[in-house]
C-alpha cells in the first residue's frame, strides 16, 4: 500500500508533486484519462494563498482558505492521494525519495512545490520577521499582530510601548501592500474601543519597498494610486530603499533605524529546493528553467510549473508566480502528457493574462485586464466577486462572503484568537528577543 | 501601566481572575457600578466550551466557537483587560503575583479559573491520551484523529492498520459521548470516498467507562437511551471497567488489550492549581470548598466559582461543573460584593437547574428538564436551538448555524485541515511512539 508506484504497470503512472494551484489543475485535467494519477503534498490541504493575509489580520479562519485535496478530488476515481514529503527526484531511476524511507516510481512526473521566503542569505532575519506562505505561518503573524497590542496595554515604559505599535512589512508586492491595509484598517477602525491604556488607532504601519514604486507589475498609474490609497488610510510607505538590518528591536531601512516589535517578510522568493536535485538549470531565484513544453531540458517525462517554473519562451522577462499561470500551466502539462500517450506532437505553453489586482483596504483595489486599468470601489467590488469565485467548493464562498460583510458592516474581525502553537503561553510574558 | 491595580484607590478594586462562563457573567453583573473592575487570563479569548468537541471533529473553526475577552467587554467603561497568568494569590496583603513578576492589589477577588484533566496521577498518560480543553487540545486532537487516516492509507501492514484505525476514548461523560459520537460519524459519513486503499467505515471507535453507566447525571433511562443511540451508529461503548494502562500502542481495559493509536482522555478533572494557594479546604479533584455566599472561608472578600469551587450546601452531593453552574455562581459573586458595599446583608447562592443535555449524533440527544426527560429528535433540535442561543455574539451564531446546516445536508466536515503546531510536518512521517 506504501508501495502504490511499484503496482501494476497496465496504465501509465502520472505523479504530481504538489497540491497547489498547479498541482490541482494538473490532477483535475487528467481526470477520466486511461492513467493511474498519485498526487503527492506534505500538508493534506489546498490553500487558497491569494487570501491567506486574511488568515494573518485575522478576518478569515484557516478553514475558510483551505480544503483537504483528497475531498477535493474523492470524486476522481483514477486518482490517489498521498500525504508525504518528497525529498529528491532520481531522473534516471524515474522515482521519488520520500521522507520516511519509501520511494514512488513514475512514467509522468509533474513537479508543482511552489516557493517559500527567500532572506537573501539573511537567514537569522527569519525569527524577527517572519514570512507568509502557509497557514501556521498565517496564524503565527497573527498571533504577533494580536499580543503586540496586549503586550503596549501593560507597558509602562513610552518608548517600548511605541515600539510595539509599530509594525513594519517589508516587501511593496500585493501580499506586502495588502497585510499593510488590512492591519492599518485593524488599528484605525477593529481595536481602538478595546482597550484602555493605549490608542490603537495611533499605531504606525510602515511598508518598505526596497525598489521604486510598490506593486510595480501593475505600471507606475495604477502604483501611484495604490500608493496614494495606502496614504489616505495611514500607512506609512518608503519607497527606493533596501532594508539593511533586521532584528529583535526593529529593522533599518537604508540609514534610517524603525523601532518595531513586529516585522512581516513579504520580500523575496525562493523556489522549493526540489527544483535542485533535477541537475537542470535554474534562475537566481532557484526556478527551474522550463522549455517551452514545461518539461525540464532532456527529460521529456517532466514537467515543472507554477512557482518552480522559470518560463520565458517569447517573454521579455518571465512569467511571474501568480495563481493563473500556476493554475494554466498545470492545465498545459497535462495536456502535453496527453498528448506524448496518444503520440501526438506537444503544444508550447502560452499564459492568457486575463489581469491581476490587489486590494488596498476597505472598498479599494487596483485592477489591470488587458488594457484596462481600473482602481477605486469598482476594482474593489470586481475585486471581491473574483476572489470569492475562485475559492474551492461552495461552502468556502458563502462563508466567506459572510465574514466580508460582517466585518466591512461592522469594522470587526471574527478571528481574533491568540492560540498557541509550541508550549501553551510561551509568547505572553517573554521579553523581547 | 502594568501597576494598574495600584492607581486610585477612589473606587474598590474588583479583580476577577478567569474570562470562562463564570467570571465573565460576573464581570458582566458589576457593569455601571461605581468599582473598578479588571479581568485577568491567560487567553485572550472567551471560550464556548460545550462545542468544543467540534472543533476537534472538523466541524466547527476556533473563531466559531470563541471570542476576544476585551472584545466582548468593551463597552464596559469600568473595565480593564489583562492577558496575563495569576502564579500566587496573597492573601493577607490581597494581591495577586502574575508570570513575569508584577503585582495586583485588590479590594475584592473572583477566582474562576476552572479546571483541567487529570489522570489519576498516571501523568505519563497524558502524551498518548491528549485531554480537551483549551483550542490547543482541540486541534491537537484534531490532527491526530486526520492524521490516523493518512497513516492507514499507505500503511501495508494490516495489524498497524487496524490500530490506526481504533479510536478510544476514555470517559463516558458529555465530552466523551459527543466526541464518540461524532467521531463515528465521520468515519462512516464524512470520510470513506475520499480514500482508495482503507475503509474508514470500518474504523472502530470505542467508548470506555469506569463505572456502570454512560451520562450518569442523566439518570438511568436516558444513560440507557443514550447507550443505544449510541452503539446504532455503531460505536462500541464498555462500562464497568476503568482503563489500567495507556502507551504508544493502546491501552488496556480491564483486562482486555485493544490496539490503538489515537486515544482521547475525557475523563478525569483537576481544579486549577491556584485554589492551593488560598490555604482552605479542597475537595478531592483539588476544588475550593466554599462558603453559602461562594467565599472562602475566613476570607468574605475572596469568591471562587465555577469549577475551581465545590459548592456542597443544602446538597446531597456538590454542584457539577457545568457551564450554567458557574455563569449562575458569577452573577451571585458579583451580587454579594455589591451587597457588602452597600452593607446589606448576602445571598446564600442557589443553583437554578434550567436543565441538562447532551447529544449523541445526527438527530439524536438527551435532555433532562426538571421532571422532563427527552431523547430522539426533539431533544436534539432542541439541543441545537438552545447551544445557538447560547454562543456569543450573532455573528458567531449564524456561522455555527451554517456550518451545522452544512455538515447535516452534506455528511461533510469543512475543517478538516492538519495545521502543524511545533516545526512544520514532525507528525507526518513520525514513527509510533
């Protein structure tokens, strides 16, 4: 049962690695197919990435974002679902390492293990200023964020109480901008009656931006409004400059030294270092670089996609990590896998942009849809509408949709629970690290 | 600012310690009165802890069944929240020691902390028979209970299978029944398509109880009932045998061996630990033996309520820790403190019996109301009606309602999510300990 590569070879054997929104799509595409699909992912649920911010400002539960893959695809009956971490690929054996021991061999191999944080070598920045690509990574921000302000409640001495009310994200990208709105919203408008000792809505929100403009895929208009939203509602945004040092007092950006008890990564990329034991070339990311099929270079049997891909046939620079490409490309290996079976040619990949947006804050976004360039309510709405129809399952939509509304009609956040995860209190009374 | 017990002494000091059903209804009751009142616990949350088990079983998300205490108080101008751990009560200077060294004077205290599990003085136990609590146990639970499944499905050996595929639980009260109940139904519901190597309707969930009757409160006729509901949807239920061994493998009951790797703890409580240090009396699970006006003896100034007190007078036998026991206690205590102040003589307290329930599965419970028994259907919409009412606030309501609504018609549970607590996957490929 461990063993379910090594079964019978009657049909051919497709295993994807990763249950994103590559993997997903990858999984779905193949499904009805006269093939024998094992998709493999460490954790035992999609996630939604794009609202993940919502988990850490404490809007949205992990549940709300998140489905179990194998109750996504129970219905697909040529497919089974394994929870297991693959350590490396043997190319030539056709097998998979996995953590524990046993191995998985495969005829089709789609790698889709995404990224994680990258510190630009800074690895002890990590612990001060933690980085948001899963939920426990969602909750642990939003434990941070929450014990900041009962921490500032009993403190006595101004300037550490200065410090932690304030919170500095680095990285002007949309998860970066979008953590920035909501937690300003949250000290504005969520907290301030709450407490007796401290005014919530007086704590500073700094977003830094090492480059010149925050979201800069969306063209200087559309960042320029993004940037004078982010203003209006109170968040401080410093563009042009590097972040030089980060630790358990604060950050410095450039020459200037922010006090700051709570620091949020949102800067740089790393790709899953699965993409190494490929021995293909990578990007400076660790992306691999794909050719134009998604296949990995002298190994027609393998593709890449999503966040682990570097793909830029006929592109000026390549295509970014975004949920579409991701979702396209899954689309795209499984077509291509298809179509090597029935002994066909294959079809080079090609993104369809079909937009991109970000949301500021309450009824503010930017959107960009082929030549259309949207911002304010309107890109807002369309904004909402998208979000909620692209979550999975019925159920998600409709719970989302109601914390929306509660928490725009009444400015409160449902999820606002400090839980522990190592130990139980461990956080509360610790001093500054 | 930390010192806030030391300010103005303008006003007598009330100082409740513990946000559970107790000290927040008594918080509540001192509302508009010319005190100060400062609550004091560990969590920042209010927790509704009937459901629980809920949230153990994938039904329900923490935010559901939770709330900031600061929150639900906010209106209360003459009140002030501190998330803080109480070590020591003094006495004879009326002052409270809190984790981290600061102190907290009062006119008046209201200790409410409650209570944990205890297992006899087995505290080895406690590693493999996870108790439920707090919403750290619950989703510790919670993943242990999923987790089981994935282990089973690649596990080729089919002893290791079946052990995997065991659930005991220990303790036959409310918890222990809900939990047994909801965990069969999720076995042979909720969970068999979605696996392709196991059948996970044939998972065995058993119920153990030391004494003779499950739901003992409940008089034998309901026990009886609620005994066959019960053992319908298929779980295995042993009475008159208390559990003599629990390890990595399983435990031993009586004399009996059964093999099994998730084990859930439902029955044994200790009071909190801070009742020691008053220095009066304690019954045997450690509760504060408290005067008729819920002080403690020698100390009118001092109140424990909920279950961290044993209230014995007029009683053939102490009052149960039930919720409504100890909201009742809060709004006494804080009733006798009013008294005192004004001088007038106070209330013995009087536990008004509004009625107990508990529920076995899907349309199925019991219920005791005065004279009234019930079992079946009504009881359980009942059951349902009466725990939505309960829950704070509306939004939390309709959430809970949904959710219900949703894993009624759909067989389904939409939390199912295995979130890591320490490190990232350690239980995944984790041997049995």
């Amino acid at each position: 049962m461990a063993q379910s590569g090594r079964g019978s070879k009657a049909s051919p054997h497709v295993v994807i690695v990763g249950g994103g929104f590559g993997g997903l799509e990858a999984a779905k595409a193949l499904k009805n197919e006269p093939l024998r699909v094992t998709l493999v992912d460490r954790r035992n649920h999609h996630l939604f990435q794009p609202l993940l911010y919502q988990v850490a400002s404490a809007t949205l539960s992990p549940a709300d974002i998140a489905a179990p893959i194998r109750h996504i695809l129970r219905q697909q009956r040529n497919i089974e679902v394994q929870l297991a971490e693959v350590s490396r690929v043997d190319l030539q054996a056709r097998s998979l390492d996995l953590e524990g021991g046993s191995r998985l061999d495969y005829d089709y191999l789609i790698l889709a293990t995404g990224a994680s944080h990258s510190y630009f070598g800074k690895e002890a920045w990590a612990r001060h200023a933690p980085g948001l690509k899963s939920l426990e990574d969602a909750l642990d921000i939003r434990r941070r964020f929450l014990l900041s302000f009962e921490q500032a409640e009993r403190e006595p001495n101004p300037e550490a109480r200065k410090a932690l009310l304030t919170y500095v994200i680095v990285g002007g990208g949309a998860t970066g901008v979008e953590l920035a709105g909501t937690f300003k919203e949250m000290t504005s408008l969520t907290l301030p009656k709450d407490f007796r000792h401290i005014h919530a809505e007086r704590a500073r929100v700094i977003l830094v931006e090492a480059g010149h403009h925050i979201l800069p895929s969306f063209g200087e208009g559309l960042s320029e409004k993004a940037l004078q939203s982010l203003e209006k509602i109170g968040v401080e945004v410093r563009v042009g400059q590097p972040v030089t040092e980060v630790d358990g007092q604060g950050v410095t950006v450039g020459t200037e030294r922010i006090l700051a008890r709570t620091i949020i990564w949102a800067a740089g990329v790393a790709a899953s270092t699965l993409g190494q034991s490929l021995g293909a070339p990578l990007d400076r990311s660790g992306r691999v670089m794909v050719e134009a099929d998604l296949s990995v270079p002298g190994h027609p049997e393998v593709f890449v996609i999503g966040d682990l891909a570097s793909f830029s046939h006929g592109l000026v620079r390549p295509l970014p990590g975004l949920a579409p490409v991701a979702s396209q490309q899954g689309r795209a290996a499984a077509r291509n896998i298809l179509a090597s079976l029935s002994r066909k040619p294959r079809t080079p990949f090609r993104y369809r942009d079909r937009g991109t947006m970000a949301t500021i804050g309450r009824g503010s976004a930017i959107a960009q849809v082929g030549p259309f360039r949207l911002a304010g309510w309107f890109a807002w709405l369309a904004w909402l509408f998208i979000h909620l129809m692209l979550l999975v399952g019925f159920r998600n939509r409709l719970a989302v949709f109601l914390e929306w509304l509660f928490a725009y009609v009444s400015t409160q956040r449902r999820a606002r629970l400090i839980v522990g995860t190592c130990g139980n209190h461990a956080d509360v009374d610790a001093p500054p690290e």
